[in-house]
C-alpha cells in the first residue's frame, strides 16, 4: 500500500500487468535513481488468467518460471501434410502468469521504495511538469513519468477491418496418457475450413496435459460456444477423445490486436508514456508480445539510465514495419487463405530463419528471400493497396 499521506512517486505504472511488473523489475535492477515507484493495478494480479509463450536461443530474463518447453514444434497444414520440425538452437517456452506475478512481485515486494495499490485508474492529466493519474483511491502525482499500460490500442472490436488475434483455449487433463511432451503444434491448419486464417495451437505438457487453442486471425470475432465446440470437435477427430475421457482443468481466452499505430513514437521527453499492449509491443502479424516487451522495456530503461531521452521508445524498422503491414492486408482480404502463407513459409525455409524473421531478428537480405517463398500475387496486390504513403523510404 502507499504510505500515508504520499501521493507523488518518482514513477508511476499504471497497469501492473505483464509490461508494468516488467519496467518496475528492470528499474529496479537498474542505476536509474528513484526516490519511489507506486504499481497501480485495479486487480490483484495472482491468478492464472494467461499463458506467455516465447522462443529463443538464449538465456532470458525469466526462464527461472518456465514451466515447459519444447525443441520442437509440428506444423500440420491443410491439406494434411504434417511436419515436425526440430527447432534447436531455439526452444519454445512456457510460462503460466500466476507464478510468474508471484517471481516478481516477491521480487519488487523487496524493495521498500517499491509501492503498490489496488485500484481502478480513472484517467490522466498534467499540471506544469507533473503528470497525475486520477483513481478510485485519489490523485497520484509522478515526478518524472507515468508509464501507462492500461490506454486502448487503436484496434475496434467489431470493425472486421481491424484484424484481431481471438481465441479460447482449453487446458485438459485426458484419462490415459496420450500427449507427446516433446513436441508442440504452433499451427494446426487441418481444421481451416474457412476463408479467415484459423488453427489450432496445442501445448502439451505431460503425456496427459495439454493446453488446446481455437485461434483466428481476423476481423470477426465469435461467440464463446463456438470455440469451445471446435476444441471439443478437435480433441474426437485429432486424438479420439470424447467428453468422457478428459477433465476440462482450465480455460482462457484473448483478444490480441493485430493492428499496427500510425502514432508517432514516443521519446523519454514525454510524461506519460505508453508501453505493453497499449504502446503497440504486440507484433501486429503474430500476436506475439511477452519476449519484445522485455527486449523493449530493457532498452528504455537503459535509455533512461543513459540520459538518452530523444531516443525513440517503441521502434521497429521501416521496412519491417511495411511488410506487416503488407502482410495484414493480405490477412484482411482474404484473396489466399492465410493458411497458405504459412504454409508456403514453412514448407520453403528452416523454421530457425522463419523463428528470426518473426522476431525481426533478420537481414533485409533473409527478409527479401523469405518475401520471395510466399504467394506472389496476394502480396503484390497487398502492397499496391497499401500505397506509395506506406513505402519505407524516407518522406519529404
Ligand atoms: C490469454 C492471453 C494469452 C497470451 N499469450 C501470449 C503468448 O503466449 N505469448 C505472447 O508473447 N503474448 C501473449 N499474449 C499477448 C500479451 O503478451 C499479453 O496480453 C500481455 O499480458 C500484455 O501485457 P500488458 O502489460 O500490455 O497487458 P496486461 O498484462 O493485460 O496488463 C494490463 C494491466 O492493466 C490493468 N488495468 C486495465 N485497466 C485498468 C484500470 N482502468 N485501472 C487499473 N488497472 C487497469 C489490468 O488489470 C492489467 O493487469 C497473450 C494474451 C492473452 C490475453
């Protein structure tokens, strides 16, 4: 709780949710000096409401909570070609988000000038150099900034122009082992009956336990039932598992935007600065955010430590930026199943190039060779929609 009487923090994180509890973590092992961090959250943040995945090929920040992991990965496609790749050097890891709010709060928790409260954030404001967030428990004022992960990104729900990652997911327990542990299902295209780009993604973790995601990447989201009714199809047609042979342990579900800002990124100079979801640290064409948060949230505290104030936040390259876009749009017309594109990549590259590409981790010369084992036409027609505003060459 904050101490009594003190409503002005040297940092505020408004949103202690996985970026928060992040950038607290980080200044706190860093040089940065702070008289007080106050962690404003309007839920307690113990629970296993989501489940983090991320590869790598190094040793990250929080491996220590890993639950799982997997050297390597299926890719079935639709037309029933199944391949199961190895993945070394990188490895697919797991984490659950309720031992993972648990490692770091014990963490933060150590720190005296490390704060929380649990309430609900009304809004922002600014007063001279000050920036304040108003909530339920009153007025809080930040000396330097508030880092804001709980703003909307610009992604509207019901525009189907606005592609959405939307899933449910079901953790299951089967009666008699018959999940391989070895090995996960990033992307299981047999059930991609539709024009929209779904899957499934299977994590299992025991010869018994597994983790079963109906995944869409599109603009129209769907009513709960309908999820749960293509795991349940899946679980009889992909294992021969009826109701009465598993234990549903647990479920989630998420609805990531894929959509890319046109903001200008922010820099340190700024007051109140977003980060997380509500800074764009999702990677609009995969969903993917846990491991390019903490890469991100480490350079900006390292900016900070360095007095780099000018040096901009939340950047991707130019022309990495475009061929998401390009990509995205291919996703929203619809002129090839997205299917197809994954298909064509995995089917054409080593899935290390692919894992490094996705985690723009490559050269443009990899990116070029990559753009030439997709479906031409799409991409061309994509690219030419998207227009001469959105090349990535510099504008007067
Ligand atoms: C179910 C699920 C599974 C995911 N799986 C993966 C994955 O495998 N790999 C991956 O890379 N990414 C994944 N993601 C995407 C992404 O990593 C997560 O959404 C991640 O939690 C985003 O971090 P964040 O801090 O931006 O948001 P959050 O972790 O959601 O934190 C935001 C916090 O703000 C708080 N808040 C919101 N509004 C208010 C308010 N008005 N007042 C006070 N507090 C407020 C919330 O309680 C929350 O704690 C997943 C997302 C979901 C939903």
């Amino acid at each position: 709780m904050p101490q009594e009487n003190q409503s002005t923090y040297t940092y505020i994180l408004a949103g202690g949710g996985m970026a928060g509890l992040s950038l607290a973590y980080y200044l706190n092992q860093s040089n940065v000096p702070f008289e007080s961090i106050l962690i404003i959250d309007q839920a307690e943040k113990n629970t296993r409401d989501k489940t983090w995945c991320y590869w790598s090929d190094q040793v990250e920040p929080f491996d220590s909570v890993v639950e799982h992991s997997w050297n390597q990965l299926w890719f079935h496609s639709f037309d029933n070609r199944s391949d199961k790749f190895s993945i070394l050097p990188f490895s697919y890891r797991k984490i659950q988000s309720d031992s993972w709010y648990t490692f770091i709060q014990k963490e933060l928790k150590q720190n005296p000038k490390i704060q929380f409260v649990q309430t609900k954030i009304l809004g922002f404001s600014y007063e001279g150099r000050f920036a304040k967030v108003q909530t339920e428990a009153g007025e809080f004022t930040a000396s330097e900034k508030i880092f804001d992960s709980i703003s909307s990104f610009p992604c509207e729900l019901q525009n189907s122009q606005h592609l959405k990652q939307h899933f449910v997911g079901l953790t299951i327990e089967a009666n008699f082992p018959i999940f391989d542990p070895e090995a996960a299902h990033l992307f299981d295209f047999r059930i991609a009956h539709t024009t929209a780009c779904e899957f499934m993604y299977v994590l299992p973790t025991s010869d018994r336990i597994a983790l079963f995601e109906h995944t869409y990447f599109s603009g129209q989201l769907k009513e709960k039932q309908h999820y749960l009714d293509q795991i349940k199809a899946y679980l009889v047609g992909a294992y021969g598992l009826e109701e009465d042979d598993y234990l549903i342990q647990e479920e989630e579900s998420g609805i990531i935007p894929m959509t890319m800002s046109d903001a200008e990124p922010q820099n340190l100079h700024t007051k109140i600065i977003q980060i997380g979801t509500s800074g764009g640290f999702v990677k609009a064409t995969t969903g993917y955010s846990f491991l390019r948060t903490q890469r991100k949230l480490k350079e900006l505290v390292a900016n900070i430590e360095n007095g780099a104030l000018d040096a901009p936040v939340n950047e991707t390259k130019p022309f990495k930026k475009w061929m998401d876009r390009v990509f995205l749009q291919v996703l929203i017309d619809q002129k090839i199943k997205g299917n197809r594109v994954f298909e064509s990549l995995f089917q054409k590259n080593k899935p290390q190039l692919i894992l490094r590409f996705l985690e723009e981790q490559t050269t443009i010369w990899e990116d070029l060779k990559l753009m030439t084992t997709v479906p031409t036409l799409p991409f061309m027609q994509a690219a030419f929609k998207i227009g001469l505003a959105d090349l990535p060459f510099p504008k007067k």
